[in-house]
C-alpha cells in the first residue's frame, strides 16, 4: 500500500534534486540558449488534433529563463489542458561546465523521476492513483513530472529538431475485441442518422471481429498528437532521437556541432513512407498483428 507520505517523500526528493540542477544551470555558462515556445493548449481544444502549430523562436537571456523554468512547469494552470501537456522544446549549449558534477545531477534526477513514478504507478486502480496522487501533490501533473531531461556529453554531427508523429498502441485479444464492440454498441453517435444505422455498423464491425480465430492478436494503433523531437546525429549509421519535451542540454560541445531549430509544423497531405493501414474497425483504429 502506496502512503501519502510515501509519495510525498519522493516528490520531495525530485523537486529538491530538480531545484539543485536549476541551480547548476545558472552556475554555468552558455554558449546558445533558444526557446521554441509553442501555443498554450486550453481545455477545451484538448481533443482538436491542429493542423499546423506555430513555433516562436526565442533567443539569449529570455530563453535561458524560460528553459530554466520549464523544469519545474509540472502543475496544472487554470483553464489549460492537463490532458494535452505543454512541451517545452529548447537547446542549452552549456559551455565549460564541470562536465562529471554536471552529468551526475542530471542522472541523478532523471532516477528520482523515475522511482516518483513507479511509486505511482504501484497503485493499480486508476481512480485510487489519481486520488492518491491529488491528496498529497494538488493540481500536480504527473506526466510533467515523470519527464526526462534528455543530453549529450560527446560532441555529435549535429543537433536537429522534427516533428514527430506517433501512435497510441494497445494490445487485446479477440474477446476483448468484441466486449469493446459490444459495449460502444450501447453509445450514442452523433454522426449517424440515427441509432439504427449505428448499431448496425456496429454490428458489421462485430461480425469481423468474430470471423477471426480465436487466438487471433489484435491491437488498437491510435494516432496521437504531433510532438516535438531532437534528432542526435554521429554519422549516418549512428544517430538517435529524443522527446523534445523539455529542453535538450547539449554540454562542452566542439564548436563545429551542427544546430539546428524546430520550424512551424504543417500537416503534410501525405507522406511517401506513410503505411496504409487495413483496419478491422477503422474507427477504433483496430488492425490484425503481422504474424
């Protein structure tokens, strides 16, 4: 059993450890600090998938504040989404830095994030958790809080920004398949002429379903909103990428790191290495697993 004060000790721990990296931060130096500050996501918007999201570039002093304090933006704020959280995409080329001290607060509050989050998730129930979590941390978002703070200490080809789109997957088997069905065939929709003509669309995406052997593996991918991501790149071969959530610290570089910023983002009408998916139950984004 997961305590109040349990959950508050570790979130005492990260807060702590998180105000001393901010700390470490200001003692340093910069050689490049910019900020992408993207659109605040209200409440009621959080469900519109956007089309296109504007990017404000910000540079020098202002930036370094605003990377400073997206580190401890993890609350909820009046009448903004806590569903669709704000993502703080930036770059801070911290320049001769005390790398070893540097590098070992950074690891040292990504692993309290990491055991805030396990005590969390120790509690199963859903509803539980939430109180849990509310009782001992108010408007506390714990998604904010999990986040890693990503960097690099070898000096890489370069340092990109991209958008990225990514799917939600979810996997179940048949028979849940069909109590989902079942149970959206109760729903109301408002796009149908009338419920008749839902339950016997319903029912032909049931009829699928059924049609399926019963060890058949079956998953939900369900695309979710773009996001931000940098892009680390070595050579051709060697490269990888992050969550640009929070901002990328990137720390003693060689000068010659090629940087780069995130660009507006547009919704491309297609994309030449887009899949075309056979769903199931395209509503549901539901698909059989490639055996």
């Amino acid at each position: 059993m997961v305590t109040k004060v349990q959950i508050r000790s570790q979130f005492d721990l990260l807060s702590d450890l998180t105000n001393l990296f901010i700390d470490d931060l200001k003692s340093c130096g910069y050689k490049k600090a910019e900020y992408y500050q993207l659109p605040d996501i209200e409440s009621r918007d959080e469900k519109v998938i956007p089309q296109s999201i504007s990017v404000k570039k910000i540079t020098g002093d202002e930036a370094h504040r605003a990377i400073l304090n997206s580190f401890t933006d993890i609350y909820k704020k009046t009448d903004l989404s806590s569903r669709v959280l704000k993502r703080h995409p930036g770059l801070l080329v911290i320049d001769n830095a005390d790398q070893r001290q540097l590098v070992a607060r950074i690891q040292q509050l990504n692993k309290a994030k990491a055991s805030f989050k396990d005590c969390i998730l120790a509690i199963d129930n859903n509803d539980a958790r939430f109180e849990a979590v509310h009782n001992a941390i108010p408007n506390l978002i714990t998604l904010a809080a999990y986040r890693k703070v990503h960097f690099e200490i070898d000096s890489p080809f370069s340092v990109r920004f991209t958008w990225m789109h990514k799917h939600a997957t979810k996997t179940l088997t048949k028979k849940m398949a069909l109590a989902m069905l079942e149970k959206s065939a109760g729903y109301s929709n408002p796009r149908m002429i009338d419920q008749h003509s839902w339950q016997a669309l319903v029912a032909q995406e049931q009829s699928r379903v059924a049609s399926l052997g019963d060890k058949e593996k079956l998953r939900i991918r369900r695309p979710t909103r773009v996001s931000p991501q940098v892009n680390v790149r070595y050579t051709a071969q060697n490269r990888y990428h992050v969550s640009a959530a929070l901002p990328f610290i990137l720390i003693n570089p060689e000068p010659d790191v090629k940087l780069g910023t995130l660009s507006d983002y547009q919704k491309p009408e297609s994309h030449p290495r887009k899949r075309e998916y056979d769903f199931l139950v395209d509503r549901l984004y539901l698909e059989q697993v490639d055996k």
